[in-house]
C-alpha cells in the first residue's frame, strides 16, 4: 500500500481537509482517514487507529497532533511542519475573519442556521469511521461488545478519565479474553534505546515548561504564550475536555474574555472547520491582534505536536510485545465506542432541535458514505446550504 506522496500534494491535502472538517477533532481525523488511507491509499488504516491510540493518552488537541504525525511517518519532520501548517491554515483565517467581524459588528447572520444544516452529516461522517473501523476487527462480537462497554463508560463519566478509562478497561478485557497468545519477546537493549524517545520527548517538555513559567518576562504575547502552552503540554483528552478549564483561566482567573464572549468563541470553533481548540485564535486576536492570534494558535497547537513524534519511536517498540499488542488492540476497540460517543454528541447535544430533517440527514448521509465513494465534501456543503436557506 505504500505510495510517495510530494510535499506539495501533503500540504494541498491537508490544506483541503482542515477547510472542510466542520465538527472538531473526530470529525478532522475522519477526513484525514478518508484523505490518506480510503481516497488516496497511501497509509494504512491501523497507522491511522495507531496515531489516534498514541494521542488519546498524550496531552494536547488530539486531532493536530494526529496530522502531524502522519505527516512525520510520511515525509519525516519536514512532512510534520507541512501537514502541521496547511491543516490548520483555513481555520486559523477563518477564526481570524469571524472575530474581526464579531468584535466590530457582534452579529454574523446565517452561522446558526448553516451549523444546524451541517450538523447531522458531521455526526454520520463520524459514525462512518467508527463502522469502518469495526469491520476491520477480527472479533465482531467481542468488537461490539466492547465498543458499548467503552461508549457507556465514556457518556457516565466527565473529564480526561471519560477517555483514558474505557481505553484502559477495554485493554484489559481484550487481554483477559485472549490471554493464551501472549509470547516471550523482546531484545532488553533495544527497548532501552528505543526508550530514549520518550526520554528526549520529557525533557523538550519539561524544559519549556520550566522557561515559561519562569522567565522574567511580563507582555501579552509572552503571556499568551505561556498560558495556551501550559495547556498544550498539560491537559489530555481532545478540545471538550479543554472548553471548562479554557473557561477558569482565561475567564474567572485572567479576565481575558468575558462570559458571554467565551460561550460566543466557542460557538464559533464550532461552526470553522478544524479543531474546535482553534478558539485560542479568537483569544489571542482579542488580546493582540493578529499576532496575539498567532501566538495563542502556534503555542496550544505545536508543543504537543512535536511530543507525539517523540513519543512515536517508543511506541512502534513496545507494541511488538504481544502482551501490549493485546491491550493495544483492545484500545483499539475501544476507541470504535470513542468515536461513537463524538457522533452521538454531535448529533443529539449540539443541536437545538432535533427534527426530521436531522434524522433523515443522517441517515441518508451514512448509507452514502458506505455505500458510494462520494466525498463527504459535497454531503457538507449541501446541508449547509439546506439550513442556510432553510433557517434550520
């Protein structure tokens, strides 16, 4: 399956698949399945369930610092600075133009209706993937089992321990049920230097955590900085988990943004394509215009990027040992009720109404996309326009 892919056309599929991800990071990481192992066939789909695997237990926004390593596995650190750019140029403009026009005008007519519009489809896209992904196990029982054990764990409990909990539960059941092919492995010097990833990973992050809680420097830029970094480096668990502790900081503590202002930004990481954690734009262009919004993006995006191919090396090592082999594949499988739960929050908590029209998008939606090759695209950009027109 392996095929060469140029830097240009790196950067113009990423570029193409951060302006059309509406619905925060599963649905980003959907399209980046669809793009590189689906479309064009040049990864393969375990690299993609491997990427998701490492990020979900790694701090961050989950979603970029999946692109930045598939760019890394495909064309090393310069492949990683491509697909880290161009995924999240269009939101980072767009984000940009919304909150000029918001701060100077606070009214930007048409967005509810369209997000409405587009709602549904996000949601079938998302639960298109989880369906692939399960027709990829070799247990479908146990598969579906486990994904309802990990999607029920996910929606009872709040917090970064909603997804590490069914992973880890979910890893362990796997192993139990298939205890009797664990082998003997391992070369113990070559486990010591692989681990010198995670080693090398540690201490960039404890360095830089350390400078900028440090530093004698008092600016807005330096704190904008220091503040989304400390994020990036810290928190776990993708961009809803962040939006409440987003909310202590840069509301209660710092005072950088209003209540209402917040909500509002939020609501717009939304609407944008990309991460939903691209609301650090809208922050840093209050604060600072558009370098302040530089600042903010670059610091809560790129820290943990580069932690993530680090800790990369030490993955593709410990892997092999098929006692973690089983636990992996059990997250594996766990993670098919992850992407689910995303689906089912997008579809039945993000909405205001749920009516006919959303049911019959997203049903329609998800027999397309398992039935025919056509791009989810065109299914996005259709509903849009249906609520737009509509005031759905």
């Amino acid at each position: 399956m392996k095929k060469k892919i140029s830097y240009f056309s790196l950067f113009l599929t990423f570029l193409k698949t951060g302006s059309i991800s509406f619905g925060g990071y599963m649905m980003l990481i959907s399209m980046i399945r669809y793009e590189f192992s689906i479309r064009k066939k040049i990864i393969k789909k375990k690299k993609i369930i491997d990427a998701i695997t490492m990020a979900s237990f790694l701090p961050g926004p989950m979603a970029i610092n999946v692109a930045s390593y598939i760019g890394f596995i495909l064309k090393g650190w310069k492949g990683a600075v491509v697909s880290f750019v161009a995924v999240l140029l269009p939101s980072f403009f767009i984000m940009v133009i919304f909150t000029h026009l918001y701060i100077n005008s606070k009214n930007i007519p048409g967005f509810s209706s369209f997000f409405n519009g587009v709602m549904p489809v996000v949601a079938a896209v998302i639960f298109s993937v989880a369906y692939g992904f399960y027709n990829d196990s070799k247990d479908k029982t146990l598969a579906i089992l486990l994904s309802i054990l990990s999607f029920t764990l996910t929606s009872l409990i709040k917090g970064y321990i909603s997804i590490i909990l069914p992973l880890l539960v979910c890893g362990g059941l796997n192993l139990l049920y298939n205890g009797d092919k664990i082998k003997k492995i391992t070369n113990p010097k070559k486990a010591f230097i692989r681990v010198k990833g995670i080693i090398i990973a540690s201490l960039v992050m404890t360095i830089l955590l350390v400078f900028l809680n440090t530093a004698p420097i008092d600016s807005t830029n330096f704190n904008l900085s220091k503040v989304f970094a400390n994020i990036s480096l810290t928190l776990f668990g993708g961009g809803y988990v962040f939006i409440p502790y987003l909310d202590k900081i840069i509301v209660e503590q710092l005072g950088w943004l209003t209540q209402r202002e917040f909500i509002d930004s939020i609501a717009m990481g939304q609407i944008t394509p990309g991460p939903i954690l691209i609301t650090a734009t809208f922050i840093g262009y209050k604060m600072n215009g558009l370098l302040g919004a530089f600042l903010a993006t670059l610091s809560i995006f790129l820290p943990s990027s580069v932690v993530i191919i680090f800790f990369s090396r030490v993955y593709y090592f410990i892997k092999k040992n098929s006692t973690v082999k089983l636990i992996i594949n059990g997250f594996k499988i766990g993670i098919i009720g992850l992407i689910c739960y995303s689906g089912y929050v997008i579809m039945f908590k993000q909405q205001d109404d749920i009516n006919f029209y959303s049911i019959i998008a997203c049903i329609l939606t998800f027999v397309f996309l398992n039935k025919t090759k056509i791009h989810p695209i065109f299914l996005i950009i259709a509903a849009g326009l249906i609520g737009f027109f509509f005031e759905l």
